[in-house]
C-alpha cells in the first residue's frame, strides 16, 4: 500500500476559478492520496497495474490461477504471481483479455504449479509491492528480481532490476489464458536480438478479439528458444499456444526495460505507438510522464478534509472512474471494427470497454462535467459502432459486441450528450437511437409488439426489468425526437416510455412479471432473485422509472404509502434463511449498493419532501460502502459507476434521470470542494457550518441565491460560480419546504 504524506506539486498550473486567478484550495500532489489496490480484494474485481486515463494499455501482475476472485487477473489474498499482461478489464464479471503475459525468471527457482499451467512464477509480499496512478512495481521474491511498470497510451513500459546470474531468462507467453478467455491463433517471430512481434487472436467474452505486438528491449538478448504446443521450433511461427524464452547473462543490479506497443489493427500500428510515444529505453522519464497526465487529471476536483482516509477513497474513486472506457484507435485511427473488418476513426479517438447498463447511470453524466474534452470522442465511437452494425453498442469491447446485460443504454448517453450541447452529428445519432429501439433482437420486437416482454423459458429472460429500462430508453428517445421535430416519432416513444404501467399489480402494487397471455405470473415474492429482474430483486428494480417518479408515486398510491414503501426499502433486512446471489452486495435492508439499480434510490425521499432521508442514506452509502482498503468496494466496481456514484454522492448531488440534464440534491461529504467545469470555471461546492454534529442541508443557495428546488442544472454546474449547503443538526431544519422537483417530460438545456 502507498504511505501517504504531504507534499506541494509546484509544477502544476494555477486553475482559475470565476472570482479569483487563483484557486482558493491549496496545491498539493493528489497522486499521492490514490490506492490502486481498492477493490483487489472482495468483490471489487480491480486490477492494481499501470495504465493512463481511459488508456489501450493495462499493464499489470497476474496470478495465472483462474476464478472469480481474480477475474481482473489479480487478487489481494494471493500469494504469487505468473507474470504481466498487458489487457485488464476494471471490476466487472467478465473474465477476459490478460494479453501477451510476460514474466522474468533465473535460475534461483524452479518451482512448478499444476493451478497455473506449469509456468513460471514467484512468490511476493504486499510489504514488497506499491502501486500509485501509472505505476505499479514488485519484488518476485523466489527471483530476487524487481519488477516495475508503467504505460503510455498504447505502450506497456516494463523495467525489471536482476541479481547476478548466468541463465536469466524473459517468458513471453501468448498462450496464456485465464477464466473465460482462450486463444484462437498466435504468431511470434524474432526480428532481431532486441526485438519481437506478433500477435494475439483470441476468443471468449468478446468473441474475436485481435491484439498486435511490437516488443523492443533495451538489450539484446544471447539467444532465445520458441515454442509451439510446447515443442520447440524455429521463428516465425504461427499457432494456437506459442511461447518464447529470451535468454540473457545478468550482473548485479542489471537492468532490462521492455517496450510493448499494442495494435487492434496491426503490427504497423503498434511499432507506430512504440516509435512515437517510447522513442527511448528511460523508464523513469515515462513513469514521470504518467504520473504527471494522472495529476492533470485529479486536479480537476480539489477537495478540503482532514480525513486522509476519505481523501484516499475520494482520489482513488476518481482515479478508477478514467480506466474505462478504453482506447481502441492507434495514432493513425485504425482500428479493428466491430463488424469484424478494419476501421478508420477520422477526427476522433475510437474508444471501447463500453459497460452502459452500468455507466449510463453515474460515470457517463460525470464525464459530460471533468472530461468534455473525451465525451464527443466517446459519443462518435458510439456512432461507428452503429455505422458498422445497424444498432448501438450494448457492452462492447475491444471492436466487438458482447451482448451482455439489457437496455439500449447508448441512447440515455448520446441524448444526455446532445442535450448539454456537445458536437456530433444530430441527425445521424437520433437515427441510430431510434434504430436501436427498432430491431429485432433482445425480445426489443415483443417489447414493441406487447408493451412489455412475457416471462419465457429462455435463460435470464429478466423481463421485467427489460421491460422497465427499454421504456426509460424510449424516454430519452421521445425527448430527441421532440427536440429534432419528428412528432410522430416522439408520440410514438413517450407512449413506449409508460410501459412499465403495463406491468404494475393494482392489487398488490408491485412490478410483476407476466406470461404470454398477460396474467400475473403466481406465486410471487418481491424479495426473491429470480429469472424475472436482471441481478435484482422486485424491490430493487420497483424504483426504475427516472422518467416518471411522479408516476410511479401516484402508482403506489400517493407520497404517504409511496414513503412507506421506499422506507421499507432500507429496512427490510435479508433474512437468515434467504439466497442470496453473488451480486447482492452493499445490502441496506432490500437496497443493495453493490449492484446499479439502486443507485437512485436513497434520493427519491426529495420527491417526499424528505430530503433529511436522503442525505442521512447518502452519507451512509459513502461511509460505510466505500474504504481505503483492498475490500474497499462493496460490489463490482464496474467501469467507472460505482466510483462515479462515490464522486457525485461526495460533491452534494446526483443524476437521478441521467440524460435530463439535472442533478438531485444530496449532502456534500467534504468541507469544500473545487471542481474544475470547463472553459477555465470552477464551481466551489461549501458546506456552511460544517461540523460532525451537522449533518442535514437546512437550505441551499447557488451563487448567494437560495434555491427553492431540490435540484440545479447541468448548465448552472458548468457556468461555475459558489454552491453553499447551510448544514444543521436538526432534521426538520431540512424537511418539509416544498422544494420543487424536476418536470416531467423536460430537458434541461
């Protein structure tokens, strides 16, 4: 873990605020307060290893043993390691990439494992392993040999610092696979004594994933040996598990630095990344370089605490919501596509990793905030992955469609994008959102046919909460359409977006699944996990209707019985006996934090004139949900949500309906905040009165004004200006004001 001390980084430039040329946060080194290794352990699913913000590159250890726990290659509990690759995925379910493995090895061990395929590996201590922001170093202890990695966009940067020894050797593994990942076809082939490239084709998750290679060392190498199936042959080779071993003569304190450019496109692509990001062999010139594009980033929010715990789970959060989505262009824009061939990203950066039933909540919304500069990029890379197969991304990776997980959750992005004014081409992003919502797929066809989806016999057909995100979809749609002029097409979707009524018990006011036929399906319990919620219980998914809440509180039966309800929400606790699935983390009663649908939840009591609920559940969820420690998330991390919920929820507010260009009021966690909006504003977040004992909002006011509303805009959060939470000890200082709520049915432009 990183010691963490003070320390002023006067290389940085002064950030203006709109009263002052200075800020009015001290400078400090924000670096310094990130862990990598929250989420290592428990169900974080993390990796610790060196990448850049939203970088190609992932470059960190692995354990080589497959499972659960180490579906991001790493797992704090081990105790060794099998080598470095070069592609992570960051806190997801998925167990995929673990690229071009590269492990050092000597004489000094040769110790074999059947649990990690016979290859090489060494223990190592957590006392002898420190990761910060583009960094990540080890001893492999069984080797006596240091470890060190950095990265630039599309380079992984290895330095490895070796005892004396005649038989050294470098381990390049391109067979190497892990959980659901397996190689379809490898070719490595030695260019010379200090280079090697290839490539790795790859199946699993992501069903054909292409990765090229172009690895330069910094010495040449004595001689080597090549491997296919485990026989040895000569170089090039071509084959499904090919390997090679570079054998070198090492003294005392030698040192190799190995340079790893990455290509989806080709070798010419990733000897381009390695000829114009690492023209040199100085492994601290580009840790240095990470290290300081991280700092630029994190300077984007300064935040006022004593508390360096909370700092750290604050820089760590905003550290790990920038390793996703990924590059996927090389300097030249080629990259390969999702519709299998070779594409080429004119103009933009063609990013990938796209988690969208997850991120369409919280991260995407915080990017259109602290990276206006990416958020075009990310909406075109959208758009070409809708040129190249008629629909929108769901989850997709590395050029590939995944399927996974439910909704058309592109659209909430694109039309949230649009709305706060962010350039791409209208026309052609309405068409794909509407055409998303048109196809044949996904049971989006019965959804159009029924106005919900039946429950079936197919796997996980989860249609109830298909049925609910479809029609949140369509909101956003509607939306869209209006704003662009097709009336017809915006009756058409807003009408879509009240399908969820076409699901509700009267009699028992629930959100039930129904069959073909449209009878309730019986017996029915709302606390089980069944086939008919996605990774959720009827509790849980009963509060999806961001477009409608007023709706589903005239639903429920008016704001009394809908706060009872809500109420029970986060006292009805999991009993002894009951199953609970592995996703069903972060438990509050029925809220469970660890999983996205209840993400909103705790800020629906602002529609009941309750906000002292909301904010004394907010401060709950960051208190107890969130920690500076290696189980320091209470669930998947997830590509950015979850770190993304912690960074709204700390600063004050919320996106509860992510693309109509509001953010509900919640309660800030720190005294003072700055956060840097663009175009040189800033926004200075204060908590007036700040204390322990006060920990209700009594008013608020936006630059002197106080507000009569439980919520601001986008465009008043990036026009900048003074936000200032006058805090109480007295709940009822907080309730019953009246505050108004966002409209129904509008956007916030």
């Amino acid at each position: 873990m990183r010691k963490l001390c003070c320390a002023i980084l006067v290389a940085l430039l002064p950030i203006s605020s709109c009263k002052q040329e200075t800020p009015i946060i001290a400078q400090e080194n924000l670096s310094q307060f990130v862990n990598p290794f929250i989420g290592t352990d428990g169900p974080g699913n993390t990796y610790p290893g060196a990448t850049t913000p939203f970088g190609m590159v992932q470059l960190s250890p692995d354990i080589g043993i497959p499972g659960w726990d180490r579906i991001a290659g790493y797992y704090y509990q081990d105790t060794i390691i099998s080598g470095f690759s070069h592609t992570h995925l960051t806190g997801t379910g998925a167990g995929d990439l673990y690229d071009i493995l590269v492990m050092p090895s000597n004489s000094k061990s040769s110790k074999k494992i059947k649990e990690n395929g016979f290859r090489p590996y060494s223990t190592f201590s957590h006392d002898k392993e420190m990761a910060s922001p583009g960094y990540y170093t080890v001893d492999l202890l069984d080797y006596g040999i240091k470890a060190e990695m950095t990265a630039t966009k599309r380079v992984g940067i290895h330095r490895y610092t070796f005892p004396k020894d005649d038989s050294t050797k470098i381990h390049v593994d391109l067979g190497y696979a892990l959980n659901w990942d397996r190689p379809t076809d490898t070719y490595l082939e030695v260019v010379n004594d200090s280079l090697i490239k290839g490539y790795r084709m790859s199946t699993g998750w992501a069903k054909d994933q292409r990765i090229y290679f172009s690895m330069h060392f910094s010495k040449p190498f004595n001689s080597y040996s090549i491997y296919k199936d485990d026989q040895e042959v000569v170089s090039p080779v071509k084959g499904v598990d090919t390997k090679i071993q570079l054998d070198y003569t090492m003294d005392e304190g030698g040192q190799l630095v190995i340079k790893t450019g990455l290509s989806t496109a080709g070798i010419d692509g990733a000897e381009q990344a390695v000829a114009m990001e690492t023209p040199g062999f100085n492994f601290d010139f580009y840790k240095g370089k990470a290290a300081e594009v991280w700092e630029n980033e994190l300077s984007k929010i300064k935040i006022i605490s004593n508390d360096v715990g909370k700092k750290s789970v604050f820089y760590t959060m905003m550290y790990q919501s920038m390793l996703a989505p990924t590059l996927l262009s090389d300097l030249d824009g080629k990259y390969k596509a999702a519709n299998d061939t070779i594409g080429i990203s004119k103009g933009f950066d063609r990013y990938d990793t796209f988690s969208l039933w997850d991120t369409f909540r919280a991260a995407h919304p915080l990017y259109t905030i602290i990276q206006q500069e990416k958020v075009p990029d990310m909406v075109q890379s959208m758009l070409a992955h809708y040129k190249e197969t008629g629909i929108l991304p769901v989850w997709s990776m590395q050029g590939n469609e995944t399927n996974m997980m439910i909704g058309y959750h592109a659209v909430p992005v694109i039309v949230d994008a649009y709305f706060k004014g962010f350039p791409f081409d209208k026309e052609l992003a309405y068409k794909a959102c509407k055409a998303s919502a048109m196809v044949n797929e996904r049971q989006i066809d019965v959804y159009r046919e029924k106005g919900f989806i039946p429950v079936d016999d197919t796997h996980e057909n989860w249609s109830v909460s298909k049925t609910m995100e479809y029609a949140y979809d369509d909101w956003c749609i509607a939306m869209f359409a209006k704003e662009l002029g097709y009336e017809k097409d915006y009756k058409e979707f807003l009408g879509r977006s009240k399908n969820w009524k076409n699901l509700y018990n009267e009699k028992n006011s629930w959100l039930q699944p129904k069959g073909t036929r449209g009878s309730f399906i019986t017996p029915f319990v709302p606390k089980e996990y069944s086939t008919y919620f996605c990774e959720s219980n009827a509790w849980q998914y009963y509060w999806f209707v961001p477009q409608d809440i007023e709706g589903l509180i005239a639903k429920t039966g008016g704001k009394e019985r809908f706060g009872q309800k809500l109420d029970s929400m986060f006292t009805y606790a999991p009993q002894a006996g009951d199953k609970l699935p592995i996703f069903s983390t972060g438990m509050i009663g029925q809220y469970a934090h660890g999983n996205e649908p209840s993400h909103h939840v705790a800020y629906l009591y602002n529609y009941l004139d309750q906000p002292s609920k909301t904010q004394t559940l907010v401060r709950q969820i960051l208190e107890e949900q969130y920690a500076n420690a290696p189980n320091g998330h209470c669930g998947n991390e997830d590509c950015g949500q979850m770190s993304s919920w912690y960074i709204f929820g700390a600063l004050g507010f919320y996106p509860v309906n992510p693309a109509q260009g509001v953010y509900d009021l919640g309660i800030p966690l720190f005294e003072e905040a700055e956060v840097s909006v663009g175009n040189g504003k800033m926004l200075r977040i204060v908590q007036k009165n700040f204390s322990e004992e006060n920990i209700f909002v009594e008013y608020v006011t936006l630059n002197g004004e106080t507000l009569d509303r439980n919520f601001i805009t986008h465009k008043e959060v990036t026009a900048g200006g003074e936000l200032v939470y006058v805090m109480a000890n007295d709940p009822k200082k907080a309730d019953g004001k009246k505050l108004k709520s966002p409209e129904r049915n509008k956007i916030y432009n």
